[in-house]
C-alpha cells in the first residue's frame, strides 16, 4: 500500500497528528534510500540563517525537509541525537527523488539544513564529524553586538525573557554556569557567550578542512543578497540560480538598545573579534 493509499485512512479528528506520524514512520522505514545532507548552515543565531534557508529552498535543486517542509532544521545534531541516523535520514529526500530532480533540471541536487545551534552547541562539531565528515558548513557571522540585541528582543517577543536587555547580560552567567547544551537556559539566555564566536568555531576549525567551511558577515549578506546567495550556491556545488526578491525573513531591528550597554558589549567583544578576523584571515566591519 502507498503512503497516498495510507493517508485516505486517516481520521478527520487530529488528522493533521496522524498523518505526520505515518510519514514520519515512512521515512524511518525508507531511510536506507534518504542520503544524508551534503552542507549545514550551522549559525550563527539572529545571523540571517532564516533568510539563507528561505533562498536556498527556492532553488530548484534543493529540496525541502520531509515531512516538516515548512522548517529548516530537523534539531538532530543537539536536540534530537538519541533518536539516531535512521530518523535522521528519514528528514531527506530518497535517492529517487533527487534523481527525479537532478533529471527535470539538469544538473546536481543539494540538501541541507539550517541550525543555528549547531555552531554554539559543544557537542555538536563531533557528531557532524563522525556522521558527514565530508559535510561542507555555512557559517554567518554578525556583530555580536546587534546580535546579542537581537536575540534578546526574540526571546522576549516570545514571553520567555522576563529582564530588560541590560539586566539580562548581568544575569547570564548565573543564568547559565550550571546549564548543560541540552538545557533551554543555555539556548534562551547565552546573549553574550554567543557573541565569542572563535570560541564556539575551533572544533569546527580542528575537524574540517578550511575549504568546508564558508564564513559570511551577515552584513554583507543583508548588504548583497544576491552576490552573497551566488558565492554559497557555488560553494555547495549548485548551478548559479536568481531569485525574484531577496526578502529578510525573521527580521527584528537592532534600535533601542541603551548607548552605555552598547559601548560595555562593544569593548568586550573586542578582542574576541580581533582574533577571530586574526585565525580566519578576514576582514569584519564590526572587528576593526
């Protein structure tokens, strides 16, 4: 029986539940025919990783997340890793499938993801390692500042940050010290230790050739859109592709931030940018 002829048996009371059960439960049982991803958009988080996701996705050749297709992550590297590589396959098209794309559109079919945890979270460099060593990564990097800023006004958008922005950094470290990866206080509250970036890079440095890995300012991204969307196309192995618009997806303005905590997050990141632009031999507005 198909999974068409499975669906039509689906009862209308929480059918939309069921129904991604069996394709969930689909995917397991296929997920010797699902190749795993050839790239990840790994961070950083408030970088432009949903804008990136949303223009990759629009090219022909990269197919969509199965059967979450309205998401861009599967979680599996932090969240989801004792779920283990059949239901982690189970997220990507068959071989079939890429086949059948690869045929209407002439030329090579790409699937990836996008987390942005998966460059904060420490266990996550070695997993990919293991699983993909030859995984190429996407990596966004933008000023730790307006990050820091940005993620703070996400979480409190969401209801989850009760503190004002300044009183949020003061609280980190208490906040967190005790947090494991897997704890929500180390995703929700980790405003500043995100910002260090080469801190969170190095095992990503120490496991992969420096040809896997793409830096991006997200500056320069939000910048140029198009020019930036073409330099990763050709760095994941896709044929050149223009998009009709390069909407930002996921936008929150760094505006109101208190100039005294600005110039404080300012001076601190300091030297944690120089040497970043120092180990990757780059050049970042926000490091100079």
């Amino acid at each position: 029986m198909s999974v068409k002829d499975k669906l039509k048996g689906v009862a209308p009371a929480g059918a939309k539940e069921q129904v991604r059960e069996l394709l969930v439960r689909y995917g397991e049982r296929t997920s010797d025919r699902r190749p795993l991803p050839d790239f990840l958009v790994i961070g950083t988080k408030r970088g432009g990783t949903t804008s990136l996701w949303n223009y990759l996705i629009q090219h022909p050749l990269v197919p969509r997340l199965f059967p979450a297709w309205n998401t861009k992550t599967s979680h599996y590297f932090e969240e989801n890793w004792s779920r283990g590589e059949a239901w982690y396959r189970s997220h990507f098209p068959t071989d079939r499938q890429r086949a059948a794309l690869e045929r209407k559109h002439g030329g090579p079919s790409k699937v990836g993801e996008a987390a942005p945890l998966y460059m904060f979270h420490p266990e996550v460099p070695g997993r990919v390692a293991e699983l993909m060593p030859q995984a190429r990564m996407i990596v966004l990097l933008r000023d730790p500042v307006e990050r820091a800023f940005s993620h703070w006004k996400e979480r409190r958008g969401e209801g989850v940050e009760p503190l004002g922005f300044r009183e949020a950094l003061a609280a980190e470290e208490s906040r967190t010290a005790t947090a494991k990866p897997d704890d929500t206080a180390f995703d929700w509250y980790s405003y500043r230790a995100r910002g260090r970036y080469l801190e969170h890079l190095e095992p990503w440095l120490a496991r992969f050739d420096r040809s896997q890995l793409l830096f991006v300012a997200s500056e320069t991204f939000y910048r140029e859109p198009a020019q930036t969307y073409a330099q990763i196309l050709s760095f994941v192995g896709l044929p050149a592709y223009e998009l009709p618009a390069y909407d930002v997806f996921n936008d929150r303005p760094s505006k109101g931030m208190d100039d005294d905590v600005r110039a404080e997050l300012t001076a601190y990141y300091q030297p944690y940018n120089a040497a970043l632009a120092d180990r990757l031999s780059m050049r970042f507005s926000w490091a100079e």
